[in-house]
C-alpha cells in the first residue's frame, strides 16, 4: 500500500476539524518514516526481489519493531500522545484521531502484503496478499484516495482559487507518485529505498501543509 495510506489521512478531518492535514499525512505514513528509519540503520531489513509480488519487488522479510501488531499500536499510541501534548485544541479527540490514522497503515497494509507482519514476537506472520493482483491493488488504492478526497472536500472549503484546486492538485501529485512506483525502475537496494520514500514523504506533507494554509474547516 502507497498512495491509499492517504485516503483515511484525507477522510479524517470529517471526524475531528482542528487536526491539520499535515499532521495526518505524516500520521499514516509514521510507521514507514520509522521503517525508513531503521533500514538505513541496519536493524530492519528488505530485499529487492523483482517480480516478488505483481505490484511490489520489497521481499520486507524482517521488520519486526514497526509492522508487527504491537511495534504498530506502540507507534500509533506514541504519535496519539505526542499530538495531545502539543495540541491547543480538542486534544483528546485529535490524540485519538491521530493515533487511529498512524495504526491505518498497518491495517491497509495486512490487506495487500504477502504474509510479513507480525502479530507478536515470534508469533505467526499474516498478511492477505492482494499485491498478487495487480488491478485489484491498484483499483483499491485509487478508490481510497478518491474517497478520502470527497470527505475532505465536504469538511473543509477553499479560501480562494489555490484553495480550490489545491486538493485536485494534491491528489494528482499522489497518482503521478503512483504511476512512477509501478512503472518505474526497483530502486537498487534497501537504503536507496528507505532515503527516496523518507523524501517523499515530506514532501507530501509539505504539500498538505499548503492546504491547510489555503483552506478552512466547514464547521
């Protein structure tokens, strides 16, 4: 899963309307920024195996802290309490919020993997697989990102014509970044990998943080 981690992110300022977008893109996406991480540390580990699964060549045989079930509600649990304490307002809620957005990434993740995650220490691997087909990956990722975009379309407005298109603009950004994934060369190694996605990852939350400043809640 890529871009569809981006669909609760959009989604979610329907629940609670102070969290900023921002803060939900890097939320979904927080368990791979600390995967990235500890790749180019060395204590989690992928294989470039092309032709591993239809859709992806990461063979991510051993990352046992960040997408097992506990290294993933730790994380989304210390990402929810870090926003309650820095939070102005509806902190709880927002905590809440942004914890359940960081622990949709293992989620999504169980749903396209090939068995890789852990649901404890030691314990069996699950994941359902959906990366073998393809269209049916791709249909789901674009289906949450279309999805997440008319949620945020509906809680939040435009503060002039950035504002406006800004959200189009965004979520194109998020198909290009797919195509390129699917159609593009295997990065050359893990560290490659784990730099190139920790990029894009800000840069993607730089750009929600233009739509935060472009546009305001409904409320």
């Amino acid at each position: 899963m890529f871009i569809g981690h981006y669909g609760p992110a959009l989604a979610a300022p329907v629940l609670v309307r102070t969290v900023p977008l921002w803060a939900l893109f890097f939320a979904v996406q927080f368990i791979d920024v600390v995967w990235g991480v500890l790749i180019l540390a060395g204590i989690e580990q992928v294989r470039i195996v092309p032709g591993f699964t239809d859709v992806s060549p990461l063979d991510l045989h051993h990352m046992p802290y960040t997408h097992s079930l506990p290294g993933a509600l730790a994380l989304s649990a210390l990402l929810g309490l870090a926003y309650w304490l820095i939070a102005r307002k509806a902190r709880l809620a927002g905590g809440l919020l942004v914890a359940a957005a960081c622990f949709s990434h293992w989620l999504l993740d169980l749903i396209v993997h090939v068995p890789d995650l852990l649901l404890w220490p030691g314990g069996p691997m699950v994941g359902f697989g959906l990366w073998d087909n393809l269209e049916l990956a791709l249909g789901l990722e674009v289906a949450l990102v279309i999805a997440g975009l008319v949620f945020y379309l509906r809680a939040t407005r435009g503060k002039g014509i950035i504002g406006r298109i800004w959200p189009f603009v965004l979520v194109g950004v998020l198909l290009a970044l797919e195509a390129i994934h699917l159609l593009g060369e295997p990065p050359a190694s893990g560290e490659e990998l784990a730099m190139t996605s920790l990029a894009v990852f800000l840069i993607l939350t730089g750009l929600a943080a233009v739509a935060d400043l472009t546009r305001e809640s409904r409320a």
